[in-house]
C-alpha cells in the first residue's frame, strides 16, 4: 500500500479534492467521455431458451452494440450467484453461473467484443458476497476461524438487539442476527449480502485476487458496486437523525424510505474507504493499456462528493450516480444539479447516467409530461442527446436507446426483494429490467423462446422494438446512432470544459462545451411548448439536431422537445 | 349458574390429544392432511382412551406460520376441506365422546387478513387502530427496542402509512391491538361463532402476548444468563419482556372471553403461557373467573425431567382450593420431540413411564399425536425445512418441522401411509418403522401399553380430579397422593436406570393392577425397577 498520508477526515478529504484541479487532457483517456452501453445480462438476450438470457445471447447482439458507436459496454453480474438480488450476491467471484454460461462463453464474448472495437467491463462487488459464498460459510462457524474477522460482525446490545442504530437501504435494520456465532453482522442492502470487512488486510487482497483474475485475462475494466459502502465506521457509531428531506435527496425506496432519516455519517462514504480505492486503482494501473474502475456512487450527495473517490489518478477513474435520476422533482432542481456537477468535476469524475439497472426509466422518469403526451420517442432523443454532449459522458442503460417507457407491473409479476419491502410507495426496479424487445411480432419480443421469460415484456414495447426502428430512419436507435457518430471527431464534446447556462428560462437547458479554440452551444427544450432564447447572429448549426429548429430575428426558436447544437455564426 | 352441570369437570383431568392437521391424514393426495383424514381417524383417537382433541388452526390461512398466521377466523382454509368437512368432524368426535378444542389465534392475525389489509392503507381509516402502529424514532429506527421471537425487530416499517407495526412473531404476522374495545369485540364474535358451531372450547395461542404496553417503553436487558434451552440461539432471551407482552390488562381479556365460554356448558379455555416468568402468570391467568387450563413451556423445552423437577413445579403453580388447573405436557408442535430431546430414543420406556407420570398429576395433560408411538425428532435438512423460524436460526434452531412431519400409520406404505402424493415434509425412516399398524400388532409397544394405562386410568376418578400431596421425591423416584373424600391412591415412579425403593406411608394399601407397568410391593417396601410404577389405594 502507498505510504502517502492521506487525510482523516471526510471535510479534509473534501478540502484535499478541491485543492487539487485538473486540466483537460488531450489527447483524450478514451474513459473520460466515452459513451457506455449498460448490458443487463439476465435481460438482454437468451440464447439457451431459459426465459433468462445469457452470454451467448450477448454475443449475438455484439454487432448491434457496436452499430449504437458506444465506446464499450458494462455487462451486469454473472457470476454463481443464489440471485436472491440477482447477480449481485456472489458465491464464486472466478466463475459463470451455470444460467448464463460456461467460461467458454465469456472467453468468447470478450474476444468477440475485442473484434469490433468495444472495450468490455465487468461488473465487480467489492464490498460484500452471498451469504452462502464460502467465505461467510466460514466467518459465520465461530468467533476464532481463520475467516472471523473478513465480516464485520458485533456483540448484540445488552438488550439483545443490533449494535447501532444503522439501517439497510432495502429496509429494517442493517444487522442480522447469526445463531451460529451468537452476533450480529452488518449487511447495509439484503441480509444475504454480507458487507465484507475491507479493512483488513487479507480480505482486500482476496478480494484484488478476484479483481486480477479477469484483469488477467483481458477485461477492460470493472463497474464497481456501492463504493460508498466500501467501508463502515471502526467504532460503528449510530448515526444521527437527519435534519430535514434535504440531507438524503437522493436516496431511492420511495418517499418515505426510513433509510432518509438518518445521517449517514458512519455507515456511509467514510474515510477508510480511501486507502481501498487507492488499492484497487494501483492494481487496474498495473496492467497495460487504459483499464478502468468506474464506481457506482448512491444514498449520498454524489455531485459534490464524486471528486473523493476519483481523486488525481489515485482513486477510481470515475463515478457514475443517481443524482440525474432521484433529483428529478423540477426541472430547476435538476439543472442546478448540473451546475453543481459541472463546478465539481475539477479533478474527479463522474459519468452521466440518466437511467440504470437500478431506477427506473430515462424519458418516464425526466419527462413524464412528453410520454403522457404520446412524444416517448421525441423525449427519449432530447435526452440521448443531452446525456451525449455533457461533461463526462454518459451511460445508457439497455433499451433507452430505444426510448423505452416505465411498464406498470402488476405486484405477482414482481421478482426485486427492494420493491416487495417497500410495495407500493417504491414499484423497485423490476420495471426498467424488462427483457429487451428485439422483435416486434413475437409476444415475447424475440428475447426468448422459452414459454415465459422471467419478466415479462410490456406490449407497448413490441411497437418500440428494435427491428421496427431500424428500418425507420427517424427512430431513437437510428438518431442516436448518427449522435454518436458525430461526437466521436467533436474535440469540444471529447475534451473540452464546460459552463452550465443559468441565465435561460425554464424549461430550456442550455450549455457551453469548449477547448481554448473552440466552442459549441447546447440548447435543449425540455418542455412541450415552443420556446425561443435570445442569440445575436444566425448560428452554424450541427447536422445532429432537431430540424425545425430555426434561427429569426434575433432569437433561437426551439418547438417542444427539440435541440440543437451549433458554433457561433460570423 | 355455569359449571354447575354434570361432567362440567371434565376437563379437569383431563387427556388432550393434540393432531396437527397438515401432518395427519391426507385424504387429497395434495402432501398435506385434511379434516376428512381426522374425521377417518377417529376410531384411532377413541380409541386411545382420550378425552379431546385439540386441533391445530385449520381456518383460512397463507400458511406462513403454518396456519398461524389467520387470514378469515370464519372460514375453513381449502387446503383441510370445507366447513361441512368439520361440521362432520365434530359430529364423529362427539358421538364418540370426544371433545373438540380448537386452537384460536387471536394474539396476531396474517397480514392478508381483511383487517390489516385495511389497516395499513392509511391512519384513517376506521380499522386505523386495530394493529399497534407506532412513528419512528428521529432517526428513522423503531420506536423502541423490542424484538420479534422469531429474529430482528418486532416492528416492520409499512410504506403506506409510513410508519412501523408491531409483530411479535413473522413479520407476515401483525399485532391487533387489544387495547381497542372493537378489537376485543370482534375477537369474542369470532370466538362465539365457533361456540354456537358446537367446539367445546379452545387453546388459545401466545395469550400472554394479547397486550403491549401502550407507552411504548424499552424493555430491560436480561442481567441473567438465558434459562430456556429453546431460546439461548436467540437475542430474544437478552431482554426481560417487562412491556411488550404480558401486560396487566391482559387478564381482562380472559375474563371476558370466560364470561362468553361460560354461557355455554362444558366449554372449557386452555391457555398457552411463555417462558419467562411463567408461574406467576399461571397463577394470575388460571385464577378463577379466567382460564380453566394453562400449559407453560416447564417441561415442553427440557432436556432433562427429573423427578424433582416435576414436583417442584407442580407445587409451584399450587394445587390448593382456588389454585388454578395446569395442563402437562412434554411435546407439541413447538418442540423438539421429548424421546429425543431427553435422550430415549433407545429407550422409549424412559419416555412413556414420564408421560404416565403427568397424566397422575394434579391437572390435564396432553399429548401430541406421535408421542403415543414414541416417535423420535425427525432430521429435516436444510432444503426441506418448510418452518420460517427454523431458516432463520439454522442450523443453531432448525426450527419445528422435526416434530411437525406426518404421522406414519403403515410401515409398509408409501410416505407412511400418510399420503398418495409427495408429503409436504418427509416420513423418515426411523418414522415409518414406529408406525400405527407395526405398533398395533405388539402386544407390549408403547402404543398398546399407552392404550392399556389410559383405559385403567379413566376409571380413576381420583386421579383426575382429587387434590395431591407429594410423598417420598428424590433423583429418580416420584411419588405422591392423589385424593378425594375418603379415597386415596398412592403414585410411584421410577425415572431412574437403577431399581429404586420407596417407603409405604402410614395406613392400609391395596396393590392395584391393570395398568401395565412393572412394580412389587413387600410389605411396607415398594420396589421399583427402571420405568416401573406401582399404584395402590388405602382402605378406609
């Protein structure tokens, strides 16, 4: 481990990250405003005709991945898992599961993908398994196996109850009793993830085993889990009540998550994190070639906070979040994130992700006016758009590209162990993991042959599906297509800076990407009403906006929902 | 005047046979027994020489405490049949002369139940206070620190009404409020139906956990050591349940449902006490007005019934005028079953000579189907273990499924005989060769011996309700005085491995016989060999 001190607390940790800004690069780390394609393995593609699909139907939509111009993709766990919350409760860090392949399969995905040009990353959860992987198996037998300590275990209260006042996201108490060994242990999402004990030494170092292990054998990089709970409080202090909604904005569960109440002073984002993230960066940067980790930062303030875990080419390269996503009461609220993400993206960084695995969809969630309105399609491309053409690119979670609206499932039809806590103030996220609808003739999209695929597909996704839109030359898929196409050669959009407009009405977005000799506009109307903001001269407009929009006396004239990006006319 | 008619006694001394339906006959084929299988068996039952069944939950269920866990107290769940079903059952019971008890789970209700269902949509709605709902504390947390029986919190945060409900066991299993007069209400209706429906009474489940406190208080730390085998895996035990069971207003409850059973005759109350503190509870919960019978968990949690231990207790609890009536018993479906908890399995004589012991005692006693045939606890591995406390705490507490498999009645057959299909818990081995019809053909199995000592016993009325006074009690003997009027008859035990002696007391003793078990007087001198008994009665 580096000898560099690093300091105690979270406030200098803030201060250290702010004293240290960074430059544009050029030329461009591919990372740093790639595009990446979030593949939801388990609904992406079968193969097998299980109902669930698996890597090699990946490996047949290699090529439709590559035609999107995405710089690379993140495919979700596939590891042996119980899948009691699918995939992310792991068993076997160093194998596939049997449901979604063989080994065999990944070599041959991950060459595949080689082949066109795509950079693969992996999914890796640093901070806890399964409870029936073999690690917990033995921690759990006694207080003195040579696994005790890899799980952070404590006494019960002399009340018997848990040993702090720390709650698990997913509802109820974050410690769960174990009559084996007569404690409690700490599991801050499902009772079956145990949170692993980081801090000591033999743990990180199993756990950089298991990360070496595909760096060895090619992998690009990793999306890693729930960074901010890498590590917990040593002393496992109580957390104090939070003061009013605003401390925990941006925690899911519906409104009333009890989570929100507290402060997450203990159990989240705490300091002895940073020595791990150090770790597990000198470890990727040990190998050849640009490999990343890309963090998932979530239950915290991740705009402001991002720039702790990616600190100067320490600590991960970036982070990705849910601000975009949970911060979506206004419109005003929303763009103010934007600001505060642009003046905090100084030496860290972090991706814009409009939707995930994990929330529910983009346009359903940002713009439910415009899907009310029957304009999905319309607002599903503003969005690509914006996603495409702000700082630190972004992350487009599987079917977005499709301009896929939230289904409404029925509570039977639910599998999220998060959404059958939490029923019906939080439908969980069953309804963005949807399988892909890939045929618009087939009752099951094309995903599966099997008699009935473990979600099912919404009807109104058949007529989004990705064989009709293909041949539309005005669909999402083909819009963003030519996006991204255009974007790769834009020095602006890949390496320049960027100011957040706050003088434009809502609900216009405007924003300005830049390098030291050149310069591009954002404008974007988010509303479903023509709009017009004030520009001096006739713009030269790039060929990947909206048509109608036009420049007239004086004034840009934005219809609902259209955008444009253009250099300043002469 | 209640009590007053003839045979009102009755259950005094009852003998109680306690049949789990899901576990004793299935007439489906579905892997789950049936009121028609229990209605198939009655012959079976009468024929034990008992005086009532009590039958575990049969009404409308999610099953998720096994029928535990009540969604409709009116109606018979599909899986055991239909309202006639028992309407049928209860005609074959009482033309056989055996009463019918019915578990009534009144403490909590599933969380399906039409009452919760309502309950939780809002806090205003007009069942808003039939649960115990409760706000958080400031940080979000519980409103205090109460713990479930069966792991974690004993409140569940609801997101519809965004606050916490109390659950003493399954979350699936929402407190009522009996605080609430309407609660209490609807409580007597739904026991009324059944008592206008002809039961002769009911086991009331968890009856010391009806109240709460209404302040909410934290319970105190534990400051001693777990006594109870069945709990020392559980943070349950590290609290002493001064607030969240038990509470003093409890007994008006009890009074109430007493007044409802007494317009009825011959109905009788059986009450099912907790752990801690239990002996003070009996007193309070079977002195007169409330309940007729009470069982705590003295003998049921055990790993050892020593003779001493059986006297203390029952002096404990009292047996004076106005000291209330107990209710014995070594197994039931909470339990590990007693021949292996106690370590008989190769010694079932061990066993059979303790359950002969409390049927002598001063009060009822009963007996879970299988102990008859001295089955052993059933290993159930992890996979199949249907009972949700048991996935919690295993392998520490593997739960109840061990004394919850099905009754094996061939030891030829398929699944014991029990089913035609895929038992819903397996019929072990050790099960199917203990079975009814291997157990029948033996002139000295425990079943035929069981059978023969309840015959005798029925004829001795002292026994079932005079009053008792221990004699001579040391590790192994057990002996004592049971009498009425001018009728005296003397019980002696030996618990012990070794042959044991035991003085006469004063008077004229006359040797009974009959009733099967190994003892020889001479003189003033009773030997007693290893589970023998010998009864005598002392001329006037």
């Amino acid at each position: 481990m580096k000898a560099s001190a690093y300091p105690a607390g979270r406030e200098a940790l803030l201060a250290e990250a702010l004293l240290h800004r960074a430059e544009p690069r050029d030329p461009a780390e591919w990372w740093r405003e790639a595009m990446i394609y979030e593949v939801y393995i388990r609904s992406f593609h079968d193969a097998s005709g299980t109902g669930m699909g698996d890597l090699r139907g990946v490996i047949q939509k290699l090529d439709y991945i590559r035609d999107l111009g995405v710089d690379g993709f993140w495919l979700s766990p596939f590891f042996p898992s119980p899948h009691k919350d699918f995939g992310y409760d792991i068993v076997d860090f160093r194998s596939v599961d049997p449901r979604y392949g063989t080994m065999d399969d990944f070599y041959a995905l991950l060459e595949g993908a080689h082949a066109r040009g795509l950079r693969l990353l992996l999914d890796f959860v640093p901070g806890h398994t399964s409870d029936e992987h073999p690690w917990f198996q033995e921690s759990r037998k006694s207080r003195d196996n040579p696994k005790a300590h890899w799980y952070v275990w404590a006494d019960a209260g002399a009340d018997g109850g848990p040993p702090n006042n720390w709650l698990s996201s997913f509802g109820g108490s974050a410690w769960r009793w174990d009559a084996i060994r007569a404690q409690y242990v700490y599991h801050p999402f499902l009772a079956c993830q145990p949170a692993l004990d980081l801090t000591n030494p033999e743990v990180l170092d199993a756990v950089i085993g298991n990360l070496c292990f595909w760096l060895d054998m090619g992998v690009d990089g990793f999306r890693l889990d729930a960074v901010q709970c890498l590590c917990c409080d040593p002393a496992l202090r109580s957390n104090p009540p939070s003061i009013s909604d605003e401390d925990n904005g941006m925690v899911g569960g519906g409104p009333h998550n009890p989570f929100k109440r507290q402060l997450h002073l203990f159990d989240r984002d705490v300091p002895q994190a940073v020595p791990v993230l150090e770790r597990l960066r000198d470890t990727v940067s040990s190998y050849d070639g640009e490999r990343v980790l890309i963090g998932e930062l979530a239950d915290m303030d991740a705009s402001r906070f991002a720039v702790k875990y990616t600190l100067q080419e320490r600590r991960l390269h970036a982070v990705y979040d849910f601000d975009l996503i949970n911060g979506a009461e206004s419109f005003e609220k929303w763009v103010g994130v934007l600001d505060i993400r642009s003046k905090y993206m100084a030496s860290g960084w972090t991706k814009n992700a409009f939707s995930n695995h994990d929330s529910i969809r983009a346009v359903s969630n940002l713009l439910p006016q415009a899907v009310e309105a029957g304009r999905a399609a319309d607002a599903a491309k503003a969005l690509l758009f914006v996603q495409a053409t702000l700082l630190g690119g972004g992350i487009i979670f599987q079917g977005d590209e499709l301009g896929l609206t939230q289904p409404r499932l029925e509570f039977e039809d639910i599998r999220d162990p998060w959404a059958k806590a939490f029923w019906p103030e939080f439908e969980g996220r069953d309804g963005i993991r949807t399988p892909m609808p890939w045929h618009h003739g087939d009752r099951k999209g094309g995903f599966t042959i099997a008699p009935r695929p473990w979600l099912p597909i919404p009807k109104e996704h058949l007529s989004a599906a990705v064989d009709l839109q293909e041949e539309d030359d005005n669909s999402v898929l083909n819009f963003l297509r030519r996006l991204l196409n255009w974007r790769r050669e834009e020095q602006p959009v890949r390496i320049g800076a960027e100011t957040i407009r706050l003088d434009v009405p809502s609900p216009l977005l405007a924003f300005e990407r830049y390098t030291a000799d050149d310069r591009i506009s954002v404008t974007v109307n988010l509303g479903l009403e023509e709009r017009r903001i004030a520009l001096e001269k006739p713009p030269v407009f790039a060929p990947v906006g909206v048509e109608e929009v036009l420049w007239e006396a004086g004034h840009l004239h934005l219809p609902g929902l259209s955008f444009a990006a253009f250099r300043a006319g002469e | 005047m209640p009590n007053s008619n003839a045979g009102a006694d009755w259950w005094k001394g009852a003998i109680i046979y306690q049949i789990y339906p899901r576990s004793f006959l299935d007439t489906t084929g579905n892997g789950i027994g049936d009121l028609q299988g229990i209605a198939r068996k009655l012959d079976y039952v009468a024929e034990l020489g008992v005086d009532a069944i009590w039958i575990s939950p049969f009404v409308k269920s999610p099953m998720q405490d096994m029928g535990y866990d009540v969604s409709d107290y009116l109606a018979v769940d599909p899986l055991f049949g239909t309202l006639d079903d028992f309407h049928m059952l209860l005609e074959g019971a009482h033309d056989r002369g055996i009463r019918v008890i019915m578990d009534q789970v009144l403490s909590h209700t599933s969380n399906q139940h039409a009452w919760f269902l309502e309950s939780r949509d809002g806090r205003n709605n007009r069942k808003a206070d039939w649960y115990v709902w409760a706000d958080w504390k400031a940080d979000g947390s519980p409103p205090n620190n109460w713990l479930s029986v069966f792991g974690g919190s004993s409140w569940q945060w609801e997101p519809r009404r965004d606050q916490y409900y109390l659950h003493n066991f399954l979350r699936d299993q929402p407190d009522l409020n009996f605080h609430n007069d309407e609660v209490q209400q609807a409580l007597l209706d739904v026991c009324r139906f059944w008592l206008d429906l002809g039961v002769d009474g009911f086991r009331l489940d968890v009856c010391a956990f009806y109240m709460h406190d209404t302040q909410l208080r934290d319970n105190p730390p534990n400051p001693d050591e777990p006594t109870g085998e069945h709990f020392r895996f559980n943070p349950y035990s590290k609290q002493l349940h001064k607030y969240d069971i038990a509470q003093p207003e409890n007994v008006h409850f009890l009074e109430k449902l007493r007044q409802l059973t007494d317009e009825y005759e011959n109905r009788v109350l059986l009450g099912e006490l907790h752990e801690g503190d239990g002996i003070r509870i009996h007193r309070d919960y079977t002195a007169p007005g409330r309940l007729h019978l009470a069982y705590g968990y003295w003998l049921l949690g055990a790993h050892d019934i020593s003779a001493k231990q059986i006297a203390r207790i029952s002096e404990d609890l009292g047996h004076e005028f106005g000291d209330g009536w107990p209710c014995w018993a070594m197994d039931n479906h909470d339990f590990s079953r007693a021949v292996s908890r106690l370590g008989f399995e190769d010694e079932p004589e061990a066993f059979l000579v303790r359950l002969v012991a409390l049927t002598c005692l001063r009060g009822a006693t009963c007996i879970y189907q299988g102990s008859e045939l001295a089955l052993p606890q059933a290993e159930i591995p992890y996979e199949k273990i249907a009972d949700r406390y048991g996935r919690e705490f295993f392998p520490a507490f593997k739960g109840r499924d061990g004394s919850r498999t099905p009754m094996p009645w061939e030891s030829a057959a398929p699944h014991g005989g029990f089913s035609k299909g895929e038992p819903w818990l397996p019929v072990t081995p050790p099960h199917a060769t203990l079975a009814v019809d291997a157990q029948d053909q033996t002139p000295g199995s425990i079943l035929n011996r069981l059978r023969g000592f309840l015959r005798w016993r029925s004829g001795q009325e002292t026994i079932r309700t005079g009053a008792i006074r221990f004699c001579q009690v040391d590790e192994h003997v057990l002996s004592f005085l049971r009498h009425s009027g001018e009728d005296h008859i003397l019980c002696a035990f030996n618990f012990g491995k070794e042959d044991a002696h035991l003085m006469l007391p004063e008077g004229d003793w006359t040797e009974l016989h009959g009733h099967g078990f190994l003892g020889a007087r001479e003189r003033d001198d009773i030997h007693l060999p290893a589970n023998g008994a010998w009864f005598g009665r002392k001329s006037a």
